[in-house]
C-alpha cells in the first residue's frame, strides 16, 4: 500500500456541504485552457470537488498518495476539454489535444497520466496494462484506481441538467451516496442513477456503492 498520505478520514462521516472549491493544486495555466476551449469550468470545478471527496473517504480503500490525489484533481478539471472539438468523440479528443498541448505545465509522466484518463472516463477502459498511452514503467494499477475515481465523480454532477447537493456516508465497505434535488424528475433519476458508472470503483476497491436521489426539501425539513 503506498502509505504515504493521511487525508482527514472520518468514519461514517457524513457530509452535506457543497462541494465546489478544492482546485488549488491546479496549475492556473490548466484552469485557463480549459476555460479558453470550453467557455466554462463549472462542472470541472464540481467534478473536482467530488472526485477529491471520493478520494479521502475510500483511502483505506486505495492508499494512493499525494501525486495521485493531485493526478485525479487535474484530471477532473480536463476531462472533457475534447467537448469543443466533438461531443460524441471528446474522450478521444480530449486525450489527443493533451498530448500535443506543449505549453502546459506538465511532465511527460503526467502528461500521459492525464490523457490516460481523460481518453477512457467514458466507456469500458481496456484491461489494465493493455492502453497504449500509458508506458511500462508508469503505475498502471495507480491509474486505473484514479480513473475509477474519475468516472464516479463524473457520474454524480452534470453539466446539462441540475447538479445535486451530495451527502456521502461510508458504512465498512459500503459508501452510500445521496443527491438531493431541486427538481427530482425522471431526467435526474436517469442521469444518477447509472450503476454502471460506478462499477470500475467497486471492482478495483472491492466496495459497494448505493446512490439515492431525494429532493432537496427533505434535507431543508428535517433543518
Ligand atoms: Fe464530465
């Protein structure tokens, strides 16, 4: 287990607070290109916020460190840059464009780490070992962990419709999730309520993960 960093790790912990800020580890010069091809980085913001959440509650799941937590947070905040070349092809897109993005701040480990996961957070990733970004000598299994991460944070926020307020609840190894709506539509329910988005975090941190919608007047009534 790579024991090298402790996040403030609460059992049970419960938390309600929005979850939004967190982007300081960022290089500015990330946050501006994406800006500049997006227009906007406010689901990248989010993302960032919940994939850093996910991160210190399942530690004693995965034991990454600081260089991954930092890895998934730029992560999330680039994931989607492929978005203003095509919707339909961004993973792709957005890997390409990384890779030939010479001006950014980033080594060539990282540059690769983050193509890595911003080409395979949508769909069925290949086997572990078997992309052909990654080199021998990076940590795969560190990868895909954060790509898990990745692909969770993503399935609980979104950029089209209403993003939730989220409760977290670890129980041993069961992370229960709640997003709390303004609007509680059969839309909603259907965008977060994709099990399958979360399969690659249950598989590689033997875990279970159950998400609820509720509106958000439950949580303001029992205030
Ligand atoms: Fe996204």
């Amino acid at each position: 287990m790579r024991a090298v960093f402790f996040p403030q790790f609460r059992r049970g912990e419960l938390c309600v607070r929005p979850l939004l800020k967190n982007t300081k580890v960022i290089p500015a010069a990330i946050e501006k290109w994406v800006l500049r091809n997006l227009g906007s980085i406010d689901h990248e913001r989010r993302v960032t916020g919940i994939a850093s959440r996910l991160f210190d509650l399942t530690w004693p799941f995965h034991g990454l460190g600081r260089v991954e937590r930092r890895l998934l947070q730029m992560a999330a905040m680039v994931h989607d840059v492929g978005r203003c070349v095509d919707d339909r092809t961004h993973p792709q897109e957005g890997a390409r464009m990384l890779l030939e993005a010479d001006q950014l701040p980033l080594t060539s480990s990282e540059r690769r780490s983050l193509a890595y996961l911003t080409r395979y957070h949508r769909g069925k990733p290949p086997e572990m070992g078997m992309d052909t970004i990654l080199r021998r000598h990076d940590d795969h299994e560190a990868m895909r962990m954060a790509l898990a991460l990745l692909k969770s944070a993503d399935a609980l926020d979104s950029r089209v419709i209403e993003s939730p307020r989220l409760m977290f609840e670890l129980n041993g190894r069961r992370l229960h999730v709640t997003c709390l709506l303004e609007n509680d539509t059969p839309k909603a329910r259907k965008v977060y309520l994709r099990r399958k988005k979360h399969a690659l975090m249950e598989e590689m941190m033997d875990c279970r993960i159950d998400v609820r919608v509720a509106p958000l007047a439950t949580l303001k009534m029992a205030a």
